[in-house]
C-alpha cells in the first residue's frame, strides 16, 4: 500500500525489446522532435531572439520559459496523480500531446515584428507546460515495455529514436522550406513565412509519429480504479509531501538520487534549449547555419544515445551519468572560453556537448527504473517526474540571470553578454553532479531488501 492510500495496480505483461509496443513507444520521441528540436531549439527560438523582435528578446525567452517552468512545478502534482488514480495514462499523453500541436500550429501566426514578441512567447511556453505534462505519463510507461536486463537499450533507443527525428525533420524544413529562396509550395522567407510554415508542418509530424503509442498501449479498463472525488492543489501536496516521507524512511537513495537528477536534468534541457541562441548571437552562426550545425549535432547524439544504451546495461547508469556531465561542464565552459574565437570552436566545444546529453537523460530514467522495487514504479517514477518538473525553472532562470550579471560586470548591453548564459547552464550541471556523486547505486532487489527491512516483514 502506497501512503497515499492507494493500492498498486497489477503488474503489465513486458514485450521484449525490438518488438511493436517497444518501437511504437520509441516514436513518441521521433515525433516530439518537432517540438524540442525544431520549435524551441533550433528554429523558433532562434526566430524569437532575431532582430526582427526588437532588443532583449533572449534575455525575455528565458524568463518565458522560467515561468512556463514555474506553473510545471505548480501543476505537475496533479497531472500525475490523477493519471496514476484513473489509469488513463495513455488519454492523458494524448491530451496534453494535442495541446502541445495546437500551440505548434498557432505558431504560424507569430509574424516578425515586436508587436508578435510575447504572443510568441506565450505559445512556447504553454508548448513547454503541456509537452512535460506528456513527457510525465510517457515516462512512466517504461517500466511496461522493458524488463530489468533491457531497460537501458529500450530508454536508450527512445531517446536515439527522438534525435534521430530531430534529423530527418530539420533536413526536410531546411532544404524544403528555410534554404531555397522560393521552398515547398511556393513559400519564400518573406514576412517569416518560410519558418511559420514550418510551425505546421511541426504540428502534423507530433501528430503523426504520437499515433503509434497511443493506439498499441490503450488503457486497460481493469486497471482503472473507482472514480473518487476530484483532488485540489493542497490535496495533491499533501499526498506529494506523504510519498516522499515514505521514501526517506525507506529508501533515502531514491531521494537524494530524485533530487540531484531533478537538477541536473534541466541543465540538460537547457544544453538544448538555449545551445542555438548562442550559436546565432554569441557566435555569429546564420539560420542556415544553426540548422546545419542542429542536423549535425542530433546525428553524434542520436548514435551516442543509442550506443550508450548499451554500456548502460554494462556497467550501470550511474558511471554513465558521471561522465556524460563531467565532460559536458569542461565543453561548457570551452565554450564561454572561446565566445570570440568564432564558428569552428562551437562547432568542435558544441558537437563534444551534444555526446553526452542524450546519454545522460536516459541513464538518468534508466538509474531509477533499476532502482524501483517491484510493485512501485508508479508511484516513484511519477516523484521523478513531479521533482524534476519542480525545477524546470532553474537553466531558464540561471541563463538569464548569468547574462544580467555578466552585462553589470562588463558594462555591456544584455545582448553583447550572451555568452555569459553559458556559464549559466554550467553551474546548474556541476551542481546537479555534486549532488550525485554520494547517491549509492543499487539494483531493483537490493531496494526492496532496504524497503522490506525498514518497514518490517
């Protein structure tokens, strides 16, 4: 029984790797490369901060996607919990992978001018809030389409499957619609057409690829529990506050490792986020030249990731992790290093970062998936989500912040102490892996051997 009360569903029949439900799972990931290779990386995040908008407008994209984080932290309890409860997790990801196209496609709308800065801002951000909510039930349906000896090729191949995504899109919006002068049907970049067009072909590639898991793992009716009175925000802490007392009187590991993973991964995110802003701004990189280097850069993350997935199961997420951000903390501040030394040193320092982060975003789910006791992965996994969505503010917040204090120190305008940001996202990584290097590693059986003799036979 878990300490909110409520008993633990039935354990699901695991297919084994290379089969449909694990490959129609992966596709999600394909298919939101739309959304977080395209939209908020490489494409319209770089559109936002362009002249076209008027000055301050990286410096604004980032308290944007600080507050999209904030109301995560806020709502991400209840989305969750009320997934667990109705055993709709499947209607839950298309619900908020709907929200997540309509605010793609209401992109076409945001015309170059300053007049369209915050409308633009507000449809990233709310793309933001929704596609974690959808990240928090796709997440959790892991443990339901691996096994203890395969988790971390089939996490693995999820992420790979995502940058691969993020390639052939990136190829076909760039050669189809932002490279020609005149692309696909006609469209030209003529009033920001070409990258507003791109919007909706974004739109339709999530709603495709997303078909496949959300037709192949439908909700069972019999996992369904009784329908119960609605639960408020105060109620959805309470039982937030409840499972993580359970845990630190059984299983502290769990919770140190929730908690460094929580920070940690939004320095990942934020690898991702804000690495094609600075490419454009710091570095002087072109549109064109932003996608090329994001073709490039999904290519050496999508084999790595895969690749990883592999020595995951080997030697252990945990040493996969160390290393992915140890390395990544040196490219990093290379890269703040050689800010003024142009393209080829991003390219080099940049290309080194993007090895090591879809390696450690998978090692991190694959760290606690071997972690869970049986019996518990909805309620652990749903913490994981729920405290790493709690901080989704941080690389934002820091990127920000990091580029204020760098134009008081220098005396230059936010827009001439971009670069600053990168040291931003630095600390948020060294401090994510400070917390880490104490959490014990164990496997599935040590923690239930913990579990079963802190509570008693």
């Amino acid at each position: 029984m878990s300490p909110s009360g409520a008993a633990p569903a039935p354990p699901l029949a695991r297919p084994a790797l290379g089969r449909w439900p694990v490959l129609a799972w992966g596709l999600w990931d394909w298919g939101s490369a739309a959304f977080n290779a395209v939209i908020t990386t490489f494409v319209f995040s770089v559109y936002l901060t362009s002249d076209d908008f008027g000055p301050g407008a990286a410096a604004k994209l980032g308290w944007a996607l600080a507050a999209a984080g904030v109301l995560v932290a806020v709502f991400a309890p209840i989305t969750g919990q009320r997934a667990d409860r109705s055993g709709r997790r499947t209607w839950w990801l298309a619900v908020n992978t709907g929200l997540v196209i309509a605010a793609s496609a209401g992109m076409f709308f945001v015309q170059p001018s300053p007049d369209y800065l915050w409308l633009g801002l507000l449809l990233l951000a709310a793309g933001n809030v929704f596609f974690e909510f959808a990240s928090v039930n796709y997440n959790a349906m892991l443990p339901e389409i691996s096994t203890p000896a395969t988790v971390g090729r089939v996490s693995g191949l999820g992420w790979g499957l995502g940058y691969l995504g993020g390639i052939v899109l990136l190829l076909i919006v760039f050669f189809g619609l932002i490279d020609p002068e005149v692309g696909l049907f006609g469209v030209t970049g003529e009033n920001g057409l070409d990258v507003r067009v791109t919007m909706l072909f974004c739109a339709g590639w999530t709603l495709l690829f997303s078909l496949p898991v959300l037709l192949t793992l439908r909700d069972d009716p019999a996992r369904r529990g009784p329908r119960g009175p609605r639960v408020g925000i105060g109620a959805s802490y309470r039982m937030l506050f409840a499972s993580i007392a359970h845990l630190w009187r059984t299983d502290r590991d769990t919770v140190y490792f929730l908690g460094a993973s929580a920070v940690f991964r939004d320095g990942l995110a934020g690898v991702f986020t804000f690495g094609a802003v600075i490419a454009a701004n710091v570095f002087g990189f072109t549109d064109g030249g932003v996608i090329v280097f994001g073709i490039a850069a999904n290519v050496v993350a999508g084999i790595a990731t895969i690749a990883f997935g592999v020595l995951d199961d080997r030697i252990g997420p945990k040493r996969v992790i160390v290393l992915s951000l140890t390395s990544m903390v040196a490219a990093g501040l290379v890269v703040f290093a050689l800010h003024d030394q142009g393209r080829t040193a991003f390219w080099v320092a940049g290309l080194v970062l993007c090895v090591f982060v879809g390696p450690a975003q998978s090692a991190s789910r694959t760290f606690l998936a071997r972690l869970i006791p049986e019996g518990e992965e909805g309620q652990v996994f749903g913490l994981y989500a729920t405290t790493g969505r709690a901080v989704s503010f941080l690389a934002p917040a820091s990127f920000a912040t990091a580029i204020w204090v760098g134009a008081q120190v220098t005396g230059v305008s936010s827009d001439d102490a971009e670069h600053f940001g990168v040291l931003g996202i630095v600390l948020v990584l060294a401090v994510g892996l400070a917390l880490l290097v104490p959490v014990r590693a164990r496997t599935r059986a040590d923690s239930a051997l913990v579990q079963h003799s802190a509570t008693g036979p």
